[in-house]
C-alpha cells in the first residue's frame, strides 16, 4: 500500500482525470436531457470522446425510453472505479451501504455542481453580451437551464423585469447539496470517527 507522501498526489490525479472525463459522460446526458443541437461542435466532441465506451455497452444495455442506460451505467461504472480507487489509497473501509451512498452522493454532487455553474454562466453572459447577439454557447445553456428555470420564473410576480429565478434556483441546489455533502465529508473521515 503506498504511503501518505506518494498516495496523496495519486488520489489527486486519480480524482481529476477521472472526474474530467466523468464530467463529459454527464455532459452527454445533458445534451439529450435538454436537446441540444447535434452538430454544434461542442455536442460533436462530447460525442466523439464517449462513443466508444457507449457503442460497446449498447450491445448489452438498449435505451431506456428517451434516455441512454448505457451512458448512465457508464456514468456510474466510472465513478465506482473513481471511489474504489481512491478508497483503496486511503487504506480504508466501508461498509457496502456506506460505499453506495457515496456513489449516489458523488453523482448529485456532479450535477448539481453542473447545473449550479451553467446557471451562473448565463447569468453572467446575459450582463456582458447585448441582446439577440448570437454566440454559440448561450443556446446550449439556457437550453440546459431553461426547465430548472422555467417553473420558478412562471410562479414568480413580475418585478420590472427582474429575473430572481436563478437565484432561487442556485439556492435550492445549494440546499439540496447539502446532505450530499455531509456523505461526501463522512467518506474522507477515518473509519474511526464512522
């Protein structure tokens, strides 16, 4: 088992590049979620760096309804061997239900943090770009954002064209993140303190 000096840096890099790649596959799942447009470059290159392990898990995993199991169980397989992984560095070990739910609460904590960052980019390029001037990111994220967004703003009074939907939005994410984090804080805990 390596020690602390060399299992540091290993758990960090194992935590980057596979959340890099992992943050794709959940890009993936986004982009059918909200139908982006599939010849934008972007959509293009997420596609092209995931189809392959999705092509191969097709064969045994068909699409469920509108939505792709096999990209979800790749989502899943990946952040499985993500945690073992790093679990396996830290010497540790968990209980079976602990590890699961430190499965469950890695992916929300993904999403959540997706969507959280896509809503503040709008916002932020609706200050900074004038009206009706095209670009090519904005279509995919208010695309992304616009069913979170959508039935806040429908139940909100008018305010003078004031939009507080994204704030509310971020702040209910930030709230549900919240027992996601605490599994998250309880996963880097010694088994001692568990």
């Amino acid at each position: 088992m390596p020690n602390n000096y060399l299992s540091s840096p290993l758990i960090f890099l194992i935590d980057i590049l596979f959340s890099i790649y992992i943050t794709i596959i959940a890009l993936r799942l986004v982009m059918q979620w909200a139908q982006w447009e599939h010849h934008h470059p972007l959509v293009q290159l997420i596609i092209k760096t995931t189809q392959t392990p999705v092509k191969l898990l097709r064969r045994f995993f068909p699409s469920f309804g509108k939505w792709d199991s096999a990209t979800i169980i790749l989502l899943f397989f990946l952040t499985f061997i993500k945690l073992f992984l790093i679990n396996s560095l830290q010497d540790t070990s968990y209980n079976q239900g602990f590890f699961i739910g430190w499965l469950m609460a890695d992916v929300l904590t993904l999403f959540i943090t997706l969507f959280t960052f896509s809503i503040l980019i709008e916002v932020f390029l609706s200050w900074i770009i004038p009206p009706h001037t095209q670009n090519h990111i904005t279509p995919l994220i208010r695309s992304m954002n616009e069913p979170l967004l959508r039935p806040i703003r429908q139940k909100l009074p008018s305010m003078n064209g004031l939009d507080l939907s994204p704030l509310i939005v971020v702040l209910g994410l930030q709230v549900s993140s919240m027992p996601v984090s605490y599994t998250h804080l309880r996963a880097h805990e010694t088994p001692e303190h568990l």
